[in-house]
C-alpha cells in the first residue's frame, strides 16, 4: 500500500527528501526514459503561464523545482512555456551541478524543446548558454541560427513516444523531467509515458482565462494517481504522485 504523509516543511533536506526520494534513473523501463511532470497552479487549476509565475512562485516552490533538475539527464519543455518563461542554464547553482556530477551526472542535463513549427525566439537564453545541449523535437525541416547551445534536431513530429525512444537509445538518457505545457503534457498523459507528477499547489487564486495545466483533445480516459508524498510550505501544497498502470 502507498504511504501518503502530510508535514510543514521548514529546511531544505525536507525538501530534498520529496525529490530525491526515488531515483528515477534507476525506475527507467527498458525501451524509455523515466518521465516526471512539474506543474504549478492557483487553486482555480490555472498553470503559471503568461507572466503569472511571479505571482504564484515561492521559495520552497522554487527550490523544488531546482532539486527536481538536478535529478534528471534532461528537461522537457513546449515552446510556448519556453517562451513565457525565457528558459536559460538549467541549472545556475555551482553546488548543484557539483552534486549531479557526484551523483554520476553530467554538470547539466540536456534541455529537449518539442516544437512542431520550431516557433523559437533566437534570443532565447538558453541558446546563447555555451556548450548548452540542446535537442529540439520537431515536424519543421529549419533549422535556428547558429548559436553558442550545442543544438540537434529530432524530425519526429508529433510521435512523442518516438521522441523517448530516441533519447533513450541515441542519447542514452535514463530520465527526464517535462515542465509542460498543458498539450505537452496532455499528450505525455495520452500516449502513456509519465510515471510520476509533481504538483505545486499555490494559495494564490488566478482570474481571467489562463491554461489549466493539461489540456488537449488527446486526453480522453482518467488518470489514476497513487499518492507518494504531501509537503506544505510557505502556505502551497507540494505533492509527488506515481501513474498507476
């Protein structure tokens, strides 16, 4: 039976204990990666897009999500968050790429961009981070301006389980952490590849019309959840939840 545990969380080994709990390189089936989602809504279920991130973010929220990278061979984003959010290094803290390294990591994991029409700003950060990795997933048959990011393209569309294999073999990427968005994350769902989820519940209510945090056509039957880990901190919800198949 799932344990299920409800604690405040005051020092960052707590907070390292909720991401660090399993090793998700070590729960990698044969044929993919081991994907996790993190996802930050209000309690009205709108995600942290189009600028509202400011509003909603906390430190223990963000200090999850750097915990959460430093786990991981790569980071999977959409287009559009990578251009809400203006992604650059992945990882900004000497000290934690010092410990993915002790971890047998490399310093900073690959950043894998799914873009259909390759609808990426090239003034993006994270193109301009030397000896960045980058590998964008698209359908397009352009390529972006040169740029200091190691950039390599996967031709594989919209098949996003092609897309895993690829990494796992090509790449030899063991796991992966997806930071959305919600039709990224709808057709994860869909085609049965995230193992775990990882959701901010922040107390902020968010007005107005924003994405809710899956969302898609693509996601037609229910999701079951099976609980792993409850954590409050500075007044949000942090929960860690395995996909049960």
């Amino acid at each position: 039976m799932a344990t299920e545990f409800l604690y405040p969380v005051r020092r960052s080994g707590e907070l390292e204990e909720l991401a660090n709990a399993v090793r998700p390189w070590e729960l990698a089936p044969r044929e993919r990666p081991w994907l996790g989602l993190n996802m930050v809504a209000s309690v009205d279920g709108k995600a942290t897009l189009g600028g509202l991130s400011g509003g909603l973010s906390s430190d223990a929220d963000r200090e999850l999500f750097h915990l959460l990278r430093t786990r991981v061979d790569a980071v999977m984003v959409g287009a559009g968050t990578l251009r809400a959010e203006r992604y650059g290094r992945l990882i900004k803290s000497d000290e934690l790429r010092a410990r993915r390294e002790r971890e047998g990591l490399d310093p900073d994991p690959w950043a894998v961009v799914v873009s259909a029409r390759l609808d990426i700003p090239h003034d993006l950060p994270l193109l301009h981070t030397p000896g960045q990795r980058v590998i964008v997933a698209t359908a397009s048959e352009r390529e972006l301006p040169s740029c200091p990011a190691d950039v390599e393209y996967l031709r594989v569309g919209d098949d996003l389980p092609l897309l895993c294999a690829h990494l796992r073999e090509r790449y030899g990427i063991r796991a992966v952490l997806c930071e959305g968005g919600p039709t990224l994350n709808s057709y994860l769902f869909a085609a049965g590849l995230v193992d775990e989820l990882f959701v901010t519940v922040s107390p902020l209510v968010v007005g107005g019309s924003g994405l809710t945090i899956v969302a898609g056509r693509e996601l037609v039957a229910e999701v079951q959840l099976e609980p792993l880990a409850l954590a409050l901190a500075d007044g949000a919800l942090l929960s860690r939840w395995r996909v049960v198949r």
